[in-house]
C-alpha cells in the first residue's frame, strides 16, 4: 500500500482561509497507518436493516494529507482540542473516496477523543458504489477510511522546534491544523493486501458463518487469527478468500527467499503482528527501502545538528559521535532524539558500585523511596518528552516493558520499607564504597553527597508531577496553549484582520495585506514553593516531606492555571486595542443583565456569530459555555436535551443543542479569585455566563519552552554548617487575554 502521495508544493493561503485536508491515512513511510480502517457490518435480513460501519478515522499523528488536491510536502497533525463536528457528528456524510457526488451513507455519531477521531454510521444510500463497498465487506476486503477535515486555523512548526499536540510532543517542520471542523467520512479503496480486508461480524443468508465441521488446517487457521479474525465466525467464502491469500504469500516467501516484514494493524488499531510485504517487485521494494533509509538517515543528521556535542557508545564499547552510532545501529529518530535529550539532562556523580552492584543500585533505591512516597511509578504521566524535560531519572522515563523499567520495579520493592536514613545509607555505600558507622557519620556522608540530594529530589519531582497531572483543569479546550523562550514580553495581534482579498487587475501586484499594531503583549511568571530536609528530619524519618508536601505542591501548581484564567475572566481587564474593558456594551461583548434561558443565550449567540472586524463578518460559532456550579445542571438541560417541554404550539425541538455547547462549570466564578501574584480579588457570581468560541484567540496560556509545561523541581546542598538539602519547586506560567471578541458575558439576574 502506497504509504504517501507524490510530493507537491502546497498551494498558499491566508491565515483566516479554510483548507480542505483529506486525512486519508497516508503518513510518514516509517510509520504504520493501517490502523485507519473500517470495519463494516452486513445487516440482516429485514425491511428496515442497513448495513453499518465503525471506524477509527484519525489517529491523532502525523501524516501527509491532500490540500484541496494537493499533496502536502510537510507533515500535518490535526489538534483534537480544536476540532468540532459538523451536525454534531449526526447525519454527516459518508462519501465514496471524498467524491461529494458519490455519498453512500451517513454517520451516526462522530467521537473526538484526546487521541483519536472515531466514527459510526449507516450505508444509506441505494448506488452501485454502496454495493461495491457492502459486497467487498463481505468478502473479507478491509476498506482504508478517510475523514474530510476543514482547517480553519494552522501553526507551522520549523525545523528543530517543538510542539505539544495530543498529549504527544512533536518536532518540525510540520504543520498543525489547531482549529477546523469535520465535514463528511470517507471509505477509500487503498490497500487490497490480506492484512488489509475488512471484518463482517454481523452476515446473513449465502453469508451465515461456517456449519460446525467445516475444516480449517492449523497453518490457515494461524494465518487468519494473525489477521485478527475469528475462523468460527467466517463463512465459507471469506475461509476461501484466506486461503488464496495465504497461498499468495507462501509462493512470495518461497520466491524472495526471507520476507521483509513491516507492522500490520489488527482492526481495532492496535500493532500487533507481522505481515509479509505484499509487493512482488523487487525493484520498487529496493526504492521504498532506500527512500525510507534515505529519511531515517536525514531525520537523524537534523537531531544531531539540534543537539552538538552528544556521543553515544558503539558496539565496541567506544564512544562515538551520536549520528555515527544512531545511523550504523538502525535507530529510529525518535530513540536518537530520546537519547540526545537523556544525555544533555544535569548528572549527578558517577555511581561506583560495590558487589550489591546487581540489585543495590540508585534505579532501585529510587524507585523505592518514589513507591513508599505513593508515586505510581507506571503511570503514563512519567511517558513522555516533558517528563524527560522535567528531569524524572531514566529508569522512570523508560517504557514500563522495558528491561531497565522492568529490573528498577523489581528491585524497589525491596526498598520500598526503607527509612530515609536507610535508604540515605545505600547511596553512601553506592557513591564511597564504604557503610559509614554512626548516624553522625552517615549524615555528614550522606549530604556531603549530590547523590542523596539527587535521590530525595527525583522522588519530590516526581511525586509533584504526579499531583500535577491529576488536578482537574476546567480551563483545558476553550483556552490557547504556548510556549515561549524567556520571561520577556512578547507581542499577540488579536482579530485585526486582513480583511477580504483585493482584485488584482491586469498587471497590477496584490496589495501587502495590513495588521493592526495594536496587541496584547504576554509574558510568563516564575511561581515557586521551598523547603528543605535536614539531619533531624532524616533522622525522624518524616515521610511527608516526601509524599504530603510534593503533593500539596502538585495541587497548588494545578490549580495555578485555572486560577489565572478564571481571574482574568472576573476580572474584566482593561485590553491594549481598544483602552477600554474586554467585556463592554460598547463592543457588544457584554449583554443586559438576564437570567439565563433560552432567550438570553440565544441572544448571546445571535451577538457572538455577528461579531465583525470592520467591515469583515467573523461569524464565529459558539463552542463553550462557562458557569460557576449554580448554574451548571439548567446548562447541562438546556444545551444538551434534544427536546424541549413546550405547550405554546411551538413545537418541542431544542434549538439550542444543535450548537454542540461545551458546558462547563467551575467554582471558581462562583467564589471569585485572588490572582496568585498580586493576591488582588476578583470577585465571583453566582449568576453571570460567559460563552467562547475556539474559532478565533480569547486566553491564551503561557509556559517557558523547554520546560514540558510542568512544574519543576531542584535539589541543593545546605551549606554554612548545615547538613541537608534545599528542595524547590518551579512554575513558569502566564496568562493573558490576547482577544475579547470571542467571548460573550451577561451577568445574570
């Protein structure tokens, strides 16, 4: 299967223009994209029945999609956070190879997840293309699918930068389509290999599953349940179409001698088996392989010009260049890269082991203490480049099946009912050699030693983290998240626009499309807490200087964001465009006071989609309503019911749920807010609605690059006659308004 699109130039557009992106699962050639199937459902006999379908449409990567035609040269992600659905995912079409003359059903719903687009449907339209699709399905072909997605909204990503889309980090060059919509689902006819046919879980008539007895030889059998098909559920025709396939690849294997192999997804998305490469020719097989060496090998000389300096240690135990290593190896970029970052990570001293070396080692004695802290050491908070970033050990960053994950779990345990002096203790002997004897000598030892503050310090990072991630953010989805290099102030342009485009007469040239220089400017804060573990708190042994503190200092760095976000809302600030309030009948962005109701949020919205920027109508659609915990069950009714209790003849359809509004509700509008730096109160209500739209900026968060977003935790020596460490915990967060038009606000009554 063709794994991408010929390389073209990607046709130019103004930031506020939509781009068509056919998402039709072609992504970079060293990754798999057969995940992006679907799964179609003959139906049974009846008047009524039609078949249906169920697919994953979109799994939150990277790809290369068409643009309006043309295939992009540069990787896209789709943001999920920025995605809405047309119909709210009901009716939507299901087309024919995104032909929009050739519909063939429609959906059911439509799911936007964190890491993934699914989607359900019905094959309702009569056309000899449905029963192509129905009749394949049937015998055993597995049909790619496609989503056709409207970008409204793209960041482009340059060589060596970083972004963080769908809990993944990503490096460029790429482009992300932050903000767009979903408009029909497509069933694309790529792929016709044996790992690539469909599932028919439902059949009937000539196509009810095998009479018991029906004989399949072990090999087949093996064959079809590596395809992830259950053989007692296929019927005579599908066991046929497996074994001609099987045969297929039996006279390829014989013919090639040993297959190459390449990963194949089972149907519900998961990589899981290995499936031969269906191409008989040898020399397009000898290009793909070239090609994708060729890219592995370019994609690994970018990491390595990012990152100057880092060696890694050759097979024969020989530290060599890191691109020497990576590329003789067969390493991926992303272990390149992995590697590279691990090895520009602050060391602590080197460890010299003593004959415990086997199960007494700083990975263990670590993981220990993190587990008697109540650190859950496989969570997948630990996963990832911010993490890494965050400066969590290695072993913790690791994949939990792997063997230096596997091995530190194992021997913690054993730690895990250690005392702090004892496990200080351990890392004595690991760093010197010697067990001091005497408690006196022990601590003089122990923070004489940057591997014990290094070993108290992973463990309160890592704790916090934990605590961090598990806050719950109301803020997440209806907010921008960035980065930014420094604690300096840095200009946003808000909906001042371009304008419409300009005629270009014959001869003439385009005329230079104009901003506003009027902005706001963001800028991010330090945020911090401290404290520290001395020789008496060692010698108590206080366990809450490991597990309650860390965690009481997750939550206050969780709650910081919310608390900046919410406090600008209350707040009202005074935005650098106009010198006047955000939230102003003057601008329309605050309506008369009413209760809220149908009619005044439907006023609300009527006001938000007739917002203009001068003479250009915006028409920005609603996506969150937000409320403080009064309200919030009268949101959840009049947004989310699809009928309404009406005895005025005018009938019971809700209008309001077509808008898809995101409720949500937040103590923090109810109670008011003190600003975490100027303790300054913003004060709450218990009657006022905000509603926001994602289709242009409103607030937009601010964390420092390099950083993973996260708090981040350091470990000092005491010094001046003290023995101890000094833990600190930093912050690096901002928060501004950078546009007040995508919002809308009514007091209340």
């Amino acid at each position: 299967m063709s794994k991408c699109q010929p390389e073209t130039q990607m046709p130019e557009a103004s930031e506020a223009s939509p781009l068509l992106i056919e998402c039709q699962g072609f992504v970079d050639s060293d990754r798999d994209c057969d995940d992006l199937v679907a799964t179609i459902e003959a139906a049974d006999d009846g008047d009524d029945a039609k078949p249906t379908f169920r697919a994953r449409v979109y799994s939150g990567d990277r790809m290369r999609p068409r643009f309006n035609g043309y295939a992009s040269p540069t990787p896209v992600v789709i943001d999920l956070q920025g995605v809405r659905v047309d119909r709210r995912g009901s009716k939507l079409p299901v087309l024919y190879a995104h032909e929009r003359g050739t519909p063939i059903g429609h959906t059911s719903r439509v799911d936007v997840g964190t890491s993934a687009i699914t989607a359900e449907g019905v094959l309702s339209v009569p056309s000899e293309r449905q029963r192509e699709v129905i009749g394949a399905a049937k015998n055993g072909y597995r049909w790619a699918v496609s989503v056709g997605f409207e970008a409204t909204e793209r960041e482009f990503i340059t060589a060596g930068e970083t972004a963080m889309v769908n809990g993944r980090t990503m490096r460029g060059p790429l482009y992300i389509a932050r903000k767009g919509t979903v408009k029909e689902i497509s069933l694309l006819s790529i792929g016709a290999e044996a790992s690539a046919a469909a599932t028919v879980s439902a059949a009937s008539g000539d196509n009810a599953p095998p009479a018991p007895g029906l004989t399949v030889d072990k090999d087949l059998r093996d064959y079809i349940e590596a395809q992830g098909f259950d053989v007692d559920q296929l019927n005579k025709d599908q066991v046929e179409f497996f074994e001609a396939s099987f045969a297929q690849s039996k006279k390829a294997d014989e013919q090639d001698g040993a297959p190459e192999t390449r990963q194949a997804a089972t149907p519900g998305g998961t990589d899981s088996i290995e499936a031969t490469d269906p191409d008989p020719d040898p020399l397009i097989a000898e290009r793909k392989r070239r090609a994708d060496e060729a890219r592995r090998v370019h994609a690994i000389d970018q990491i390595c010009a990012e990152y100057k300096g880092v060696t890694a240690k050759a097979e024969d135990g020989t530290e060599q260049p890191l691109d020497v290593v990576a590329i003789e190896a067969g390493w991926t970029p992303d272990q390149t890269e992995l590697h590279a970052m691990r090895a520009r990570r602050p060391r602590s001293p080197a460890i010299h082991t003593s004959g415990k070396a086997k199960t007494h080692t700083l990975d263990s004695i670590q993981c220990g203490l993190m587990l008697r802290a109540g650190v859950k050491i496989d969570s997948s908070v630990f996963r990832g480049f911010d993490s890494i970033e965050a400066g969590m050990p290695e072993f913790l960053t690791s994949d939990v099946n792997s063997e230096r994950f596997q091995k530190a779990a194992e021997q913690g345990r054993k730690f895990r009912g250690a005392s702090m002096i004892e496990a200080a203790a351990q890392v004595v002997e690991l760093e010197t050699g010697d067990r001091p004897v005497g408690k006196r000598d022990l601590i003089e030892a122990a923070f004489s030693s940057n591997a014990v503050a290094n070993l108290f310090g992973t463990t309160v990072g890592a704790r916090t983290l934990q605590t961090f991630r598990e806050v719950p953010d109301t803020t997440a989805g209806w907010t921008r998240r960035t980065t930014v290099p420094d604690f300096l102030e840095h200009d946003r342009v808000g909906l001042d626009a371009m304008g419409g485009l300009k005629r270009v007469r014959r001869g003439d040239e385009a005329e230079h499309a104009k901003r506003s220089s009027k902005g706001e400017k963001v800028q991010v804060a330090r945020y911090g807490l401290q404290y520290t573990i001395d020789e008496q708190d060692l010698i108590d042994d206080r366990l809450n200087l490991l597990d309650a503190t860390p965690r009481q200092m997750g939550q206050a760095a969780g709650r910081l964001i919310p608390e900046l976000v919410y406090w600008l809302l209350l707040s009202n600030p005074t935005m650098a465009r106009t010198g006047a309030a955000a939230f102003t009948s003057g601008e329309g962005t605050l309506l008369t006071a009413a209760a809220f109701g149908k009619a005044s949020l439907s006023a609300m919205i009527s006001s938000l989609m007739k917002q203009k920027d001068g003479n250009v109508t915006l028409n920005l659609t609603p996506t969150h309503i937000i409320t403080g915990t009064e309200l919030a069950d009268e949101v959840v009714q009049l947004t989310g019911s699809a009928m309404l209790s009406n005895d005025s003849g005018a009938g019971a359809r809700n209008p309001m749920a077509r808008y898809g509004l995101a409720p949500v509700a937040d103590a923090r509008i109810s109670n008011g807010v003190n600003h975490p730096d100027t303790g300054v109160l913003a004060g709450g209500s218990t009657t006022a609605f905000y509603i926001a739209s994602t289709d242009g900026d409103g607030i937009e968060v601010q964390t420092l690059d390099q950083t993973g977003g996260v708090p981040m935790t350091r470990t000092t020596n005491l010094t001046q006659g003290k023995w101890g460490i000094h833990i600190d915990t930093k912050f690096d967060v901002g928060a501004k308004m950078v546009e007040n038009r995508t919002f809308r606000r009514n007091a209340g009554a």
